[in-house]
C-alpha cells in the first residue's frame, strides 16, 4: 500500500494536481474491492513466472506501465495478458477512486518509470521515445 501511495503523489505532483505543501493529502485505493484484491493476489501469485520470461528476454516493461512480449512461445503472451488485465484493473482503481480519470496517461506513465527502475540487470524496458534497451 505504501507504494500506491508513492505513486499516487507522484501522479499528483507531475500532473500538477497538488504542490510540495499538500503532501500530506492521500490517494491511495480507498476501497479494497474484491476485484482489486484479486489483480494484487494474481499479481503476486504470477510474480516469478513473470520474472522468469523477464529475464530470459521474453517479456519486456513498455513504456505504459504494462509488460509487452518480445518473443512469443513458452506460454508468455498469457502471462503478459493477465499481468496487463491486472494492471489495468489497479491503475482503474486508483484513477476512480481518487478523482484522476482524467489522468490515466499520467498514472500508467509513472507505473511505467517505476518498473523501469525496478528491472533488473537483463531485463528488456521501453525508454519514453520508444527504444528498447537491456537495464
């Protein structure tokens, strides 16, 4: 939880939606939903198949904030299906919940840089221009 609201003040503040001083203020998922336990608990259930086909180059973070497959077989275009369903599933949550429909770009975006730090060494990610690069 920690980390959405992170995130979600990272939204507000490169959305421009709050300054340095209303910090404080939080959004965060305000209602746990079954449907947004169920995308947290899918997520983590699928988190090392998922970072299998990340370090084997078959599955890469775009620069969208959802995972994209770069070589198909093995059963990764499931894989990257559901984690995306999931992650649309979150990201919905977090822009209704808290009064940012209007900024889903922003908050996919900022999901998007927070994956791209958190790859690990061989992991394929989409830079902002579109590039493909190994982390």
């Amino acid at each position: 939880m920690k980390k959405i609201l992170i995130l979600l003040v990272a939204v507000s503040l490169a959305s421009g939606m709050i300054g340095t001083n209303a910090l404080a203020q939080n959004y965060d998922i305000k209602e746990m939903t079954p449907a947004i336990k169920q995308a947290l608990d899918n997520r983590r259930a699928r988190f090392n198949e998922l970072q299998k086909y990340k370090q084997t180059g078959a599955i890469g973070e775009d620069n969208h904030g959802y995972v994209a497959v770069l070589s198909a077989g093995g059963g990764a275009s499931a894989v990257a299906s559901d984690e995306n369903r999931d992650r649309r599933v979150i990201y919905t949550a977090i822009a209704e919940q808290n009064n940012l429909s209007h900024a889903m770009g922003t908050i996919e975006g900022v999901f998007a840089e927070v994956q791209r730090q958190k790859a690990q060494p061989g992991e394929y990610i989409q830079q902002d221009n579109g590039q493909w690069a190994v982390k």
